[in-house]
C-alpha cells in the first residue's frame, strides 16, 4: 500500500474515532493560545490549563505582558517548569508584537517564527486553530505515530511537515494532527501501544507487523 492511500485511510479512521477533536489547551484569544503553547513544552496541557486562568487575569493583553517583568510572569508559571525561559520567552514575545505587529499575532507561520520562544510546531498551531489556515503539528505525537504508519522514516520536524503536507488533504491536516494527540495518548502510546484496539490496525504497517508475530 503506498504512503497516500495509508495517510487517506488513518485521516477517515481517526475522523470516526474522534469526530470531536480539537487543541486541549484553553484559550479564549490568539494571544492567549500563542502563550498556552509556549507554556506547554514538556508540560501537559491539563497543567497549563491549571496555569493560565490567573496567569491572563493578571496580565490581560500584549501591552500587560510587554510591559510585566519576567520574575513576575515566572510566578505565576513556575509548575509549568522551564519557567524562567518560558517567562523571557514571553515578554519578549509581547514586545516584539506590539513592536513589529501592532500588538496582533501575525498569520503565517514566517511572520510567527520571528517571535523569541516560537517554532513552527507553535506556529502551525496558531495558523490552524486560529487563522484555519492548512497546517501540519508535528509534536512528538506526530512523529511517532505517522512513523509507524509508515508515512515516513525522518527524524527532522521540518521535514517531516513538508512530507506530510505532500500526503495529507489541506483541509484534513490540522484536525488529523489533532487526532494525533489524542489517539497517542490513548492508544499508541509510546512505551507500549495498544495494536489490538487501534482504529488503524489493518493498514498501519507496524500494527500490522506487531498482530502477526503475536498470533
């Protein structure tokens, strides 16, 4: 089975299985995702989620964090850890948009990966969820499960979006990424994924490998 026809299958799969997928993070602006994303390397969402309630009532917009110190920020961030990074990273992030962008967060993700403390994992993110812009989220979810799809053999998150831009329909991208996250975490798990139950068992080529040798 090529590469397309397995990528074509896990996006209808995964649509069945979670019709309702969408980003765990809570947000109610871009500005707020922008910064829930940034909050969430190597930290859960759920923690995040617990974080940012108090961290946005305090500082409200670009102009409150621009002008916030980062020991202030890193108080009310410190059990996301790396919370003296995340916090420059922040501010600075602010001030550069309020400098260069008139305090709005861009739409693309060149514009985006200018930001201190933005890659474009963050910045695909934003295009998708905020702008529904196509866009391809490869966090350690992505890689993995699309590895052993078969989809690809890369290690590179850049060249691994670009691989997958090349196989997933535009419009299907960002909800698939989504579904990722979700199935990864449930499912195929990194430690120990569940082929017996997985929702792509019959045309994923490791799942496919794994219940051959089990019988």
């Amino acid at each position: 089975m090529k590469k397309a026809e397995i990528a074509l299958l896990a996006v209808e799969a995964l649509k069945k299985e979670y019709p309702d997928a969408k980003c765990s993070l809570t947000y109610e602006t871009p500005l707020q995702l922008l910064i829930a994303t940034r909050l969430s390397a190597q930290c859960t969402d759920a923690r995040v989620n617990l974080v940012t309630p108090a961290l946005f009532a305090r500082f409200p917009d670009v102009d409150a964090f621009a002008e916030a110190s980062y020991d202030e920020v890193a108080g009310y961030i410190k059990s996301c850890g790396l919370f003296k990074t995340k916090s420059k990273d922040i501010v600075e992030m602010c001030k550069k948009l309020r400098a260069d962008f008139g305090g709005d967060v861009p739409d693309t993700i060149e514009a985006l990966t200018t930001l201190p403390g933005v890659g474009r994992k963050t910045a695909n993110l934003i295009c998708g969820d905020v702008f529904g812009k196509p866009a391809v989220v490869v966090d350690t979810h992505c890689i993995r499960i699309t590895t052993r799809l078969g989809l690809h053999a890369l290690t590179d998150q850049k060249k691994i979006e670009d691989a997958l831009k090349k196989l997933l329909p535009p419009e299907e991208s960002n909800g698939f990424c989504h579904r990722l996250v979700i199935h990864g975490r449930a499912v195929c798990t990194a430690r120990s994924p569940k082929c017996e139950g997985c929702c792509m068992k019959d045309f994923c080529r490791t799942g496919v490998k794994e219940l051959k040798n089990a019988d």
